[in-house]
C-alpha cells in the first residue's frame, strides 16, 4: 500500500475513534462534561463503576459529577477532603475549601476536574459540593 494511502487510511481510523470516543463520554445521560460547566446527568455510587472506563483520554479539563451520601469528611485547616461511596466499590474525593457543616451521611453532589487516581479511586480536583434537598 502506497504511503499516501496508509496516512490516508489512518487518519480516517483516527477521526472514526475520536467520534466514537466522544459518542460515549458525550451522550446525554453522561457524568463527564468537557471544561468547567457541569454535566447534564450525574453518576451515583451505583452507577459509577459503569462510568469509570468510560472516561476521556483527551488533554483536557473534564468534569465529573457524581450524588450520593458522604462516606468521609475531613478538613486539615487548608482543604477539605469529602469522599463519597464506600470504599468496597469506586470512591470519589472531592478536594475542595472547606467542608461547609457537612458531615458523614449528607447527600450531596460534587461536579469538578476528573482525575483516575487508582483501579477504584477517581479525584475531583478542584472540587464544588453541594447539598441535595432529599425530598421528605
């Protein structure tokens, strides 16, 4: 095959793997957004294994956002360190500013820069928690 061919040929698998790529990180019901702003749907502690392959590998900020109750809640005078989900499955640890009053058991919501940072573990960094409002 002509060396014009096979640039040809690669670039063509390259394009179709990037929009395939993006067809999965992208897709409406997607934790991942590309940049700062949040994501349109939000991964549980429950569906968050399902999402932890499924991350970009692009060189980009991407944000993730995740509810669910916290699991831990530490602060060491400079950040705050809130991780949600039990350590048993995929955690996810939110470094942020300040813990804000909130405690192991809260339901909150955390939506910041994705970082894989182990088999099971995924950082947020930087980092917003919110609360949830549980109706009831």
């Amino acid at each position: 095959m002509p060396l014009s061919r096979m640039v040809a040929v690669g670039a063509t698998l390259l394009t179709q793997t990037a929009a395939l790529s993006a067809e999965l990180w992208q897709a409406p019901n997607s934790p991942f957004m590309l940049g700062e702003a949040y994501p349109g749907r939000s991964a549980t502690c429950e569906t968050v294994k399902h999402w932890i392959d499924k991350a970009p590998q692009i060189d980009a900020r991407i944000t993730f956002a995740i509810e669910g109750n916290l699991v831990a809640a530490e602060w060491d005078g400079a950040l705050a360190y809130l991780v949600m989900c039990d350590e048993t499955g995929v955690q996810v640890m939110c470094i942020t500013y300040s813990k804000d009053g909130r405690n192991v058991g809260d339901r909150v919501l955390f939506a910041g820069g994705y970082q894989r940072v182990g088999e099971l573990r995924i950082m947020l960094d930087p980092c917003l928690a919110s609360v949830v409002d549980v109706p009831g």
